[in-house]
C-alpha cells in the first residue's frame, strides 16, 4: 500500500466503515509510515477540535427572538399546507 | 490509532408524534421541534453562509418553510434530515445572494491533486486547547473554515459536526455518496492542513504563543 492509497481510504478508516481486511492493511501502513500516522492522527484531531469547539453557538437572547418571530409567522399563516 | 465516533443523537420517539400533530395544526407541536432543532439549524446556516446576520434569516425562513411544507413532509427520511435539507438550500440562496460574482453550489467539486497532498506532517503538541485560549481556538477555526469552498464546508458541517450519517448527507444534499465521501476526504485534510500552521509541534518555539 503506497501513501496515495492510505490517503484515499482514510475517511472511511476514520469512520470505520470498512471491511476488517483493508482496515488491517491500513493499521499496517500505519505501523512504519511516520508521515501517514501524522496525517492520520491530525485529521482526526481536526475533526475532534471542531466537533467539540461550540463555534456558532446560538446565544439564549437570539435564540428566543428568533423563536418568538418564528412562532409568530407560524400563526400567521393558515397553517401547514394539505 | 482510535477512530471518529459520531456523537449521533438519536431522534425522540415521540419526534413522529410532533410532526403528526404539528401537520394537523398544533402549532405548540411544531414549536418543540423548533426548541429541539433552531440550535442545529444555526449553526449549519453560519457555517455555509459565514455571516450572522444571513444565518438568524437563515434559521427563520427554514422553519417557516418547514411548517408550511409539512404535508410534502413524506416521513421517507428522519424530520431533521429533512429540515437540514431546507435550510442547506436557504443558506447556500443567501451565499449566491451575497457573492453573485463566485458560483456557489454543492456539485462545485475543485479537483486538484494539490489540495489532498499533505505537506505539513509535523504532528500537534501540545494539545491546541494548551496553546489557545478559547476565544483564540474559536477565532482560528472560524477563519480556517471560512476559507474552505462552501461545498467543503457544508459537506463537512453535517458529517463532522452535526454528526449525520454519510447516507443522510447525501440525502440531505442531494448528492451521490461518493461525491459526499470525496468532498469530505478532502475538507478533512484541506482544513488539516491549515490548522498545522497554528497547532504544529514548534521545537524551536518559533512563532508559538
């Protein structure tokens, strides 16, 4: 497995979707490919730092004029359509 | 080496109920789905449009959408994969709106052998949460997410934040699964690659906070 074939599985590596060979491979690669592991494991850092940082949190007083105008066009208009 | 669990929550079992009633005109009903998704929706919208101000309109005209199309609702994919797919469409309507000189849209796919070869492969340490204060960690990521192609990013926002599932992106985005997988693979390393400016491992302490 060369590098380029890594880098092409490593989503699915990431989100271990696949199969129990190709991950074995894979975990292979990793064990003597120093720049693979890096990659491997900053990317997966990358997604973590994101998934965990509350960018764009909505703020409790925006939150509740963005419901209040949300709910007040709701009842203005006549309803789901059917 | 551990790999990306999703922090995937699973949709109340009443969620069904609330849709029901909110299409019979319980207008209450549709307001817990609001409490239960406005925060989601937010977040999408801003990380798509990168602007506050299109994000709140954003976040307003998905729902409402949503109410009054809740009989197209045909319950075939989860009420939120659903919803994520209005807002998707309102955010990028504001995106095109705000830049008319770029195109913007979600087949955009720049493929260039480039932009997925790695070439900072300095490893991160300390962890980035020791070098960065919070406000900076959240000042970085927004300016390294922005400059991510809105197809990268809106790709990315919905699997690695929000947490749907590559078939649920797909649906949401009207997209095939391989080209969710592609644009993914390579917001992933494009967003990588920027962060190891600021993150990189700097023996020589040069340029670290």
């Amino acid at each position: 497995m060369t590098c380029s074939d890594f880098l092409k599985e490593l989503t699915d590596y990431l989100d271990e979707s696949m199969d129990a060979q190709t991950r074995a491979e894979l975990e292979d690669h990793l064990q003597w490919c120093h720049n693979c592991y890096v990659v491997c494991n900053t990317t997966k850092m990358t997604i973590e730092i994101y998934r965990d940082s509350h960018l764009y949190e909505l703020p409790d007083e925006l939150r509740g004029r963005l419901r209040s105008a949300i709910m007040s066009k709701c009842k203005g208009h006549e309803g789901p359509c059917t | 080496m551990g790999t990306i669990q999703p922090k995937v929550a699973e949709p109340a079992g009443d969620e069904m109920a609330l849709v029901h009633a909110a299409k019979a005109g319980d207008v209450s009903a549709f307001e817990q789905l609001v409490h239960r998704y406005d925060r989601n929706v937010f977040r999408i919208a801003q990380h798509i449009t990168q602007n506050r101000e299109d994000a709140e309109d954003v976040v307003q005209d998905a729902f409402l959408k949503a109410y009054q199309n809740l009989a197209n609702f045909h319950e075939q994919s989860k009420f939120y994969t659903w919803l994520v797919r209005i807002a998707v469409n309102e955010a990028l309507m504001r995106l095109r709106r705000r830049r008319p000189e770029r195109m913007v849209s979600l087949d955009e796919d720049i493929k260039t052998e480039e932009d997925s070869m790695p070439r900072e492969v300095a490893d991160w340490a300390p962890n980035p949460e020791q070098l960065y204060t919070q406000g900076e960690l959240k000042e970085i990521l927004g300016k390294t997410i922005q400059g991510l192609p809105p197809s990268f990013r809106t790709v990315f926002v919905l699997r690695d934040v929000e947490g749907l599932s590559t078939e649920e992106t797909a649906d949401a985005l009207d997209l095939s699964i391989p080209a969710v997988k592609s644009r993914l693979l390579r917001a992933r390393l494009q967003l990588r690659e920027r962060l190891s400016k600021y993150f990189k491992n700097r023996t020589s302490g040069d340029g670290k906070k």
